[in-house]
C-alpha cells in the first residue's frame, strides 16, 4: 500500500513537473 502510494506520488510529481516545464517554454 505505501509502494503505491510512494509511486503514485512520483507520478504525480512528474506530471507537474512536466507540464511547469512546459509551461515555462511558453
């Protein structure tokens, strides 16, 4: 349960990260 959570919350993390990146090329 934790090991997804920690993944989920990886994932979720390069969402974000991804789409502040993309964001800023703007």
């Amino acid at each position: 349960d934790l090991f997804i959570r920690k993944s989920c919350l990886h994932l979720s993390v390069l969402l974000l990260g991804g789409l502040y990146t993309n964001l800023e090329e703007f």
